[in-house]
C-alpha cells in the first residue's frame, strides 16, 4: 500500500530551513535547492525527527537503493542532522557575542531587571566570587538588583555611572556581560535578521521568546517621568518593525548614553518578545531589551543568511 503524502505544516518547515540555516545537512552545499526529505521514506509521518533539509542532489542520493556502495541510511541521516543542528546553534550563539563581532564591541546596555530572573527561571547563575562581592559591598541584593547609591536628580540622563561608585558599576557591568554570554550560548536566541518576512516571524516567534537582532536601530528620547528617562528604540524593513523602550539609567556610560545609542546606530540587541500584532498590514513586534552591544561592525558573521534586505552573510560551512 502507498502512504498517502500529507503537507508538511509552514511552522515544521520553517522550524527545520532555520535549525540547519537553509543548507543540506549531509553535504553542506548551499549552491543547490533544499528540499524536505523524509528520513523513514513514510511521506505521512510528518514529525520533526523524520524529517531533514536536504540539497536536491542527497535528496536524490537518499532515495536510491544501491546494492554495493553505502548510500545515506536511516542512521546516517539522522546522524548528519543532529550534528549538523548542533553545530548551528553553537555557530550562531557564538556570532551573537560582542566579542565574536568586533574586538570593541560589548554589552553597553544591560537590563538589571529582567536578567535575573531569566537566569533564574532557566537555572543559571552568576559568577559566585563576583557575585559575594558586589553583595557584600552591598552593590547589589541577593537576588542580583543593583542597590543605587547615588541619587543624580539634578541631570536629565543618568546611567549606572551616576548611580553607583565607577568601580562598583566597573565590576557590576562585568558580572552581568559574562552572565549574558552564557544566557545567549545556553539558549541560543533565535535571529530575527534570518527569518526576516512575515509568514516566517509569524510561525516562528512567541510571545516570552528571546530574540536577537543585529542591523541599523533608530533612537529617539521619550517623555521623562519621575526623573526616569528612556529611549524609543525601532528598525523597520518589508513592512515589519521591532518596536521598544530603553531605560537610560541602565546604560553603561555616557558615550554609550550619547554615542550609541541615540539618532541612527549599527548595534545588536537581545530581546525578550512581548507582542507580535499586525497594524495596517504592517507586522510589529513590540520586545523588552535586555541587552544591547554597542561597537559593533557590519563585519557580522552568522551561518544564518540574514534577509534585512541590506546585508547577506558572508559565512560558508566548513
Ligand atoms: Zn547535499
């Protein structure tokens, strides 16, 4: 009896075209078409671990039964994927890093609100040492919150500069860019550049997802309120924009504060998702920064191709 071929759903075949960045898990090539293949050759079993990207050319391989040389077995597949997903995920996290994009680059915004209890919620922690004596010097509380001690109401913009010793907001900063290093290689966020169109932002993010964006950001002031001032940060391209708000007080200095992140800046944002709506036929995702990398280069190198539509990647598997 024949199986009866089922369609494979848009969310699974994005979901599998972003896990292996759009390339062949067996050959790697990105010259030929990719295509979905299922690995147990049952075209109605359409779970995720029967099926993998393939370029024309394996696809073909894959369904040819030869008699003496080694064609790409059920086991071999799979190894191919699993391998080759994995691989992906640390290529990608590891772009997401300032220090893998420019030798400048770092995490000059840091929200000190939301990254603990993220890293709490998925069971990481903070460097001990540093950790005991930020507490002890009593920088922060025990649950990482920076304890202010300066009050600055006489400046419109205040950062971390003004609010804490510069030693202390030194050490501060540097316990909580390694926290955000390894939250990003931990999770590997999914990037909005790669998976820049609607149908595919729409399949593939939630509402609570942590995202990462590198690309032209415009920044404008925001009204102050009681002596809080923030920026109105966004990006739009193809009728989709990414929308949020940054409090100042968390930004990491005054060239950060004035150079970085103001008028039109290249930086990377990391991003928690916390609403995807559509507005006049125009998708917005309106997010939470949790850090933003300022210093950054163009010189990006993911394994996602990332489709902004003004920038390619330049990456090629190896
Ligand atoms: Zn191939």
């Amino acid at each position: 009896m024949t199986k009866q071929r089922k369609t494979i759903s848009q969310n699974l075949k994005y979901k599998l075209f972003y896990n292996c960045a759009r390339t062949c898990c067996v050959c790697k090539c990105q010259k030929n078409p990719i295509q979905i293949h299922h690995i147990d050759n049952n075209p109605s079993n359409n779970i995720y671990e029967n099926l993998i990207v393939l370029c024309s050319n394996c696809h073909d391989e894959a369904h040819t039964d030869h008699k003496l040389t080694n064609n790409l077995t059920t086991k071999e597949l799979i190894h191919h994927k699993t391998l080759w997903e994995e691989n992906i995920k640390k290529l990608s996290s590891h772009a997401m890093l300032p220090i893998s994009i420019s030798n400048c680059a770092m995490w000059t915004f840091i929200n000190y609100e939301k990254i603990p209890r993220i890293l709490k919620n998925i069971g990481l922690e903070f460097e001990k040492i540093e950790f005991n004596n930020l507490l002890l010097k009593n920088v922060i509380d025990k649950n990482a919150t920076p304890i202010f001690q300066k009050a600055s109401d006489d400046k419109k913009y205040i950062t971390i500069y003004d609010r804490l010793e510069w030693d202390n907001a030194t050490k501060l900063h540097n316990m909580y860019m390694d926290a955000i290093d390894n939250l990003v290689e931990y999770i590997n966020p999914l990037e909005l550049g790669a998976i820049w169109s609607k149908i595919e932002i729409k399949n593939l993010v939630n509402t609570g997802d942590i995202c990462f964006a590198i690309r032209g950001f415009h920044f404008k002031e925001n009204e102050i309120k009681n002596n809080k001032a923030s920026r109105y940060i966004y990006a739009t391209s193809k009728n989709i924009e990414i929308r949020m708000y940054a409090n100042t007080q968390y930004i990491y200095g005054d060239s950060a504060l004035y150079g970085h992140f103001s008028g039109h800046s290249f930086i990377g944002i990391l991003m928690l998702i916390k609403e995807i709506k559509t507005e006049n036929n125009k998708l917005i995702i309106n997010a939470t920064p949790l850090a933003m990398s300022s210093g950054v280069s163009t010189s990006y190198k993911s394994p996602h191709q990332l489709k902004y539509g003004w920038k390619t990647s330049v990456w090629s598997p190896t």
